[in-house]
C-alpha cells in the first residue's frame, strides 16, 4: 500500500493536546477530513504543530461514534487526480473527538474546559451556511433559538448557542483571546458569524443568563476575533468506487456511514487536488505557522475580495447552476454535466460573461485563471464523484450570496444594465422549477433537504407541469422574499423575466432543455 504516514508520535501528540490544546474544529464532516485536517497533518510533519486539533460536532452524534472513535480519529484522505491516480494519507492530527452536546454531557463538559484553557489560540467551523442562521424565512427567530435565549446556555441546542456558551465559560475563566474562524462557503462569514453569535448573546443578557460585559468581550476584536475567510476544495460525499478501489488495494473495513440524520460519511474522505485556504490574519491568542501548510494568511479586504470572487462568480454559482440544471435534466454526477455541450455552455455564461464583469481582482488569484481552472480542470474530473444532488442541498440558504451579490453590482452599476442578464435569471427560474420535484421527462424526484423547501412548496401548490396557472400569484411572494435572494427580484428589474422564464420552463415535458438550448443559441 503507498500511503504517506504521519512523521510524529500520536500518543505524545494526544498527550500535549490535553495539556495544552490550541486548535479546536467544529464540524467533524467531509470538509475537515478531506482539508483542515491534511493541513494540521503537514504542519505537524513539519514539525511547526505540536498538538492536534480536536473536533467537536454538535449536530450529528453518529459522526463521532462512527467515523472517529472507532479508528481512534484517524482518517484515510484520498486524494483523486484527474489521470485515476488516487493519492494517499493517512492523518492522525485528530487528537480526539466528542459530540458537542449538553445531551451528552460529559463531552460538552470536556469541550467546555477547553474552553476554559487559556492555551487555545483558535477555532475552525465547517458546519455548513445555515448552521449560523438564528432565523425562519420571515426573519423572526427560529422556535430553538426562542427556546435556548429564553432557557439560557446551559441546555443550548442550535450550534450558535452551544458555541456562544463555550464562550461565556471562557469569559468566566478569565475572558482569554481567542479567535473563532468560520471556514464556510459564504461571503463575509465571519461576520455574520460574530452576528450569530451576538443575537444569542444579547438575548442572554436580556434574559438576565449573562452579564452586559460579555457583550464588550464578544465585541473586543483583540479578545475575541472572528476572521473572514475564503475556502475551496471539492470534499464529496465518499464513493464507492473510491472504497472498491481502496479495497482492491487491500485496505478493509471501509464501509459507507449513512447516518439516521442524513450524514454521509466513511472511514476515508475522498478530495480533489486542488484547493483554496484564505484566512483574515486576525489571530488575538497567537496561531501556528499555517502558512507552511499553504494557507494565505492577508488582511479582511483581501480575504473578502477573493471570496466574493469565488462565491458570487468563479464557482459556486456555477456549482449551483449545476445542481439544479442537473436534476431537472436527470444527472447524477457533475462530470457527467461537463459533457453536456448546453450546460458547459450554461455555466461559461453564468462565470465569464455575466460574473466577471463585477469582479474585483483580489490580486492573490487571478480570476480569469481561477474559471478557467473550474471549467476546464476540475469539474470535468470524472473522479470526483460529485452529484447535483448534493450540491442542491440547502439551495434557498445559498442563492442571495450566489446570485444575489451579482445581482445587487448590477443594479449599483452605471455601466452595466441588469437587464442584459439572462443565464442568471433562468438559474433562479430553474431552481423554482425544480422545487416542484419533477425532472424535464414528467419523472418525480427526490429534491435535496433544504430548511425551506415545506414552505416553498406550499407556496408553489397548484403549480404543476403543463399548468402555469396564476403564476405570479404562486410565484411572487418567492421573487419577492429579499432574505432568500438578497434583493427584491422585482425592484431590482427581474422579476417579470423570471417569471416568464418559469412559464416556459414548466410548459410541459422537455421545456427544461428546450429553454435552455434556445436560449444559448439566441
């Protein structure tokens, strides 16, 4: 077997993770086993870590049980390059593990005195975008928000609230520095991080659970910092064809995880090549050296540049274009999407001709390089088993930063004319079309879990294939709902054009791919 081995002693590396621990990872899912933890692993190889990083999920218990504790938090990373090679490592930077829970416990108690420690210098978050939403579709707060304000943190269950009471213990302990780092695919994250944070605090304080100099503390940025940040590499799902070909090679007990909450999970996380780490250099408590393991450390308007790049132009919206092209054209893989001349063309238009006219080059990656990286190397990987299906997970939580922010520059522009876009608003077109659960052939399929889709649905009911109906009726609360897209797709000029392109796409079976097509060829 090649498998690149850790260079350090585990047991010692446990050992002054207990005395001193400094790096602490909420979020034990894909993104971490597949990025945050090869890039502990590199800096402990290179001897500048001394200590792992422990992981904490408050979400979903059968991560910890199933995918750390019994490999004693070792992880295979599988890395697939685009000639079939499948490159291997295993990491042991994952000093321990535990569910994050007042549930559990005795772990929240262990994480809380971490907490407490003065030598932690830092935390990282991958717990997805919605994970920091305290609020429903109509901005009022969610009903376990309500519960944890009113209740206080010692029974917190939302993540905002069991991370804002970690915070509080430090803040009884000493109120010791600490920077808390969301790496998450959204624009501005940190800050809306801090806001999160913030809200469940503020509460708290209102409900008399913490006293009004917590605030201050949360506040202080050379106390508690929350950087910006740009992350980027493709961690799918595990595959299966990556576990026959690891099995192949004599590696065993590498079965698939599906968790009873929806996680999919194995003993190895296959990743691609390429990959992004930007972090806002802003680190109160002191930081490893985490340029040595290719992390760009910059200040927040670089950080915030080159995210904006990414999210709003270079990628995502092209992922997510996609996703919802994809399922509504019956595809179950993206590379497989990548030999559609239609959508290839789709997303040339939504990046290069629609995107990056708003772009501002944020100087550390070039964004022309960055698309053509995208097109023309990445999602044509055929070993990257990334599906629609996944990518369209969580879409109403995604498209306000993905399209919104575009939408928004063209809007302000007194260059460009927001009603020359047309790949962007038939995306949005599309993504309400494929709420209604049936692809291009009249086929039911299932649409990927979302915090909005009971809602969306119920307002769309009585839209069906082949019958438009009152459309604008069903349609326009939807365009209108700025917390969803970011602005209000009718006063931003819009609306009726996203509503006659939705006309068109449900006029019956084959109108997906007959929009599209007339369209690209216009």
């Amino acid at each position: 077997m090649d498998v690149q081995l850790t260079k350090k002693n585990f047991e010692q590396l446990k050992e002054n993770t207990s005395e001193m621990p400094q790096w602490i990872h909420f979020g034990g899912g894909n993104l971490y086993r597949g990025f945050h933890a090869e890039v502990a692993q590199e800096l402990i190889n290179q001897g500048k870590l001394e200590t792992g990083v422990i992981v904490c999920e408050t979400y979903d218990e059968n991560i910890i049980d199933e995918a750390y504790y019994p490999y004693n938090n070792a992880i295979l990373e599988v890395i697939m390059h685009e000639n079939g090679e499948l490159e291997k490592k295993l990491l042991q930077s994952t000093a321990a593990a535990y569910y994050c829970n007042p549930d559990r416990p005795a772990s929240y108690e262990a994480v809380k005195a971490i907490f407490e420690n003065a030598s932690l210098q830092f935390a990282t978050f991958t717990i997805t975008e919605k994970g920091y939403n305290l609020t429903d579709i109509n901005g009022n707060y969610t009903a376990v928000v309500e519960k944890d304000i009113i209740e206080g943190p010692d029974s917190a269950e939302h993540t905002m609230a069991i991370v804002a009471s970690l915070l509080l213990a430090r803040f009884n302990a000493g109120g010791m520095p600490i920077a808390m780092v969301t790496t998450d695919n959204f624009s501005q994250n940190g800050q809306k991080f801090q806001n999160s944070i913030l809200g469940i605090a503020k509460g708290w304080v209102a409900q008399n659970h913490a006293p009004q100099a917590f605030i201050n503390y949360l506040e202080e940025d050379k106390k508690v910092s929350f950087p910006w940040s740009m992350i980027d590499r493709i961690t799918p799902n595990p595959s299966e064809s990556v576990k026959i070909a690891l099995e192949n090679d004599g590696f065993e007990n590498l079965d698939l995880i599906h968790t009873p909450k929806g996680t999919n999970i194995a003993p190895f996380a296959n990743t691609e090549v390429c990959h992004y780490l930007v972090i806002e250099d802003s680190f109160p408590n002191g930081r490893p050296e985490l340029e040595a393991a290719g992390v760009i450390l910059t200040n927040r308007d670089t950080v915030d540049k080159a995210d904006t790049m990414k999210v709003t132009t270079c990628l995502n919206p092209l992922h997510t274009s996609l996703a919802i092209f994809g399922n509504l054209l019956g595809f179950t893989s993206i590379s497989g999407e990548m030999t559609d001349a239609d959508l290839v063309a789709l997303v040339k238009e939504v990046g290069y001709v629609e995107g990056l006219p708003v772009v501002v080059n944020p100087q550390i990656i070039d964004p022309k390089v960055f698309i053509d990286e995208v097109v023309g190397k990445r999602l044509v990987n055929p070993n990257i088993p990334d599906t629609p299906q996944r990518i369209a997970a969580d879409t109403s939580q995604k498209v306000a930063i993905r399209f919104g922010e575009t939408i928004k520059k063209y809007v302000a522009s007194d260059v460009l004319d927001v009603s020359e876009l047309t790949f962007i608003p038939l995306t949005l077109a599309a993504w309400v079309r494929y709420l209604l659960g049936v692809d291009d052939s009249g086929e039911s399929f299932v649409i990927s879990p979302d915090p909005l889709l009971a809602d969306l649905q119920a307002q769309l009911s009585g839209v069906t294939l082949g019958n438009i109906g009152d459309l604008h009726e069903k349609v326009a609360p939807i365009l209108h709902n700025e917390k969803i897209f970011g602005v209000d797709l009718y006063e931003a000029g819009l609306g009726e054009k996203i509503e006659g392109f939705i006309a068109e796409l449900i006029a019956g079976p084959g109108a997906v791919r007959n929009t599209l097509h007339d369209l690209l060829n216009k």
